[in-house]
C-alpha cells in the first residue's frame, strides 16, 4: 500500500517510515505539519495517484493542538475513499468523534503508546487502508462511559455494550468470539440483537455495522 506520513517529530517520521516500509509498503511523502499534509495529499492524487492511507499526528505546527486532525478531516472530505489514521498522545475525544462524523469507514484513532507494538500497529493502518476501522481500546473506553450517561444505548445489555464496542475497535466477529472467548454464533447473535435496539432496519450488514458503531461513538 502506499502511505502518506505526517508527524513533526522527525524520529517519530521516520521510525514509522521504517516500520512500514519493512512491512514491503511504500512510504510516498513524509510531511511535519497540516497544510503539508493536504497538499502533499492533493499534489499526489492529481499526479500519481490517491494513496491508500494517511497517518497523522493530531497535534502539528503552528500551534499544536488540532492542526494534524483538521487535515484529516479536510483530506477525508476531499477523498472519500482515502483511509485515515491519526495518532495522539492523549485520548480526546471530540477529535475522535469529530473524525469519523461523516463515515467510519477508512478511520483509525490510536493512541501512540500503541505504535510500541509493531505487529498490531502495522495491522491497524493496513486495516484502515483497506476501508476498516482502527480505535484504539482507551479511546473505546472513554467514549463507552461518556454513552453510559445517555439514552440511546440503554436497551443494550452489558455484554452488547461490550461487542458494540470491541465492533467499534474495528474486530471482525471471528476477533470479537475470540476476545470475548464464546462462539462465533454467540457474537453474531448479539451483534442481530444490537441492530435490532438500535432501529437499523434490515439492510447490507457492513452498512448496519458502521451505523451502530456511529450510534455508539455519538450517543
């Protein structure tokens, strides 16, 4: 796949460069801040060709505080089908919302503490490359009790709640049965009772997923 990388730590930059590009992926720009990043992104789709995603650091020059999530937001309206991964020191979560607002496809938010473990963080980009959805488990987390004060997901039982969230980490069912050690069966079960509570018609189930998963990161 060929991945743009934005981040103002040089080491960082090209630590990830080279994580990937091990990984036999091709690493095409390496930017340190926002308005490199969407005109690198422009520059290579009306040349090249779109990559296949872009990891970004939320906070970038000038300011460091949002200019890294902004592109990330501008690029995805510019580039549907662009994937986007953004890392943070922190969780926040009106960045994570605000991220995957329009559609979670193609969206991952990780906390960088998360790239220490190669294999997984190397799984979670081509993921997101690959349409998929990365959150990192704190951000989950936090965004799970911020929904426990709400309505919207009342009707769900403990353990739905638990597989709405492992689905908005991005698993599949096989990685949720596994997680959660039941059948496969089990999970899709409960995954049918969570589309049902939450009134998502019958309709495509990857559509139904990405909707649950928007329900559950908005309520």
């Amino acid at each position: 796949m060929r991945v743009v990388i934005a981040e103002d730590s040089v080491l960082l930059r090209e630590g990830l460069t080279r994580l990937l590009t091990d990984r036999d992926h091709e690493v095409v720009a390496g930017v340190g801040d926002g308005e490199a990043l969407v005109a690198v992104v422009r520059e290579l789709a009306a040349g090249d060709g779109l990559p296949d995603v872009v990891v970004a650091d939320v906070r970038m020059p000038p300011t460091h505080t949002d200019e890294g999530v902004r592109a990330a937001v501008r690029l995805r309206a510019d580039f549907p089908r662009l994937g986007v991964l953004v890392l943070s020191q922190y969780v926040e979560e009106q960045y994570a919302t605000e991220l995957i607002a329009g559609s979670s496809r193609g969206v991952g938010y990780l906390l960088k503490d998360r790239v220490a473990d190669v294999r997984e963080f190397a799984e979670a980009v081509e993921r997101v490359a690959r349409g998929g959805t990365a959150l990192d488990p704190e951000v989950v987390a936090q965004l799970l009790g911020r929904s426990r004060r709400q309505d919207v997901l009342a009707a769900l039982t403990p353990r739905e709640r638990e597989v709405l969230g492992l689905m908005a980490e991005g698993r599949t069912n096989s990685a949720i049965a596994s997680a959660l050690v039941v059948s496969h069966g089990a999970v899709e079960k409960h995954v049918s009772n969570i589309f049902m509570k939450l009134g998502l018609a019958q309709s495509d189930t990857d559509h139904r997923r990405v909707l649950a998963v928007l329900t559950y990161l908005n309520s």
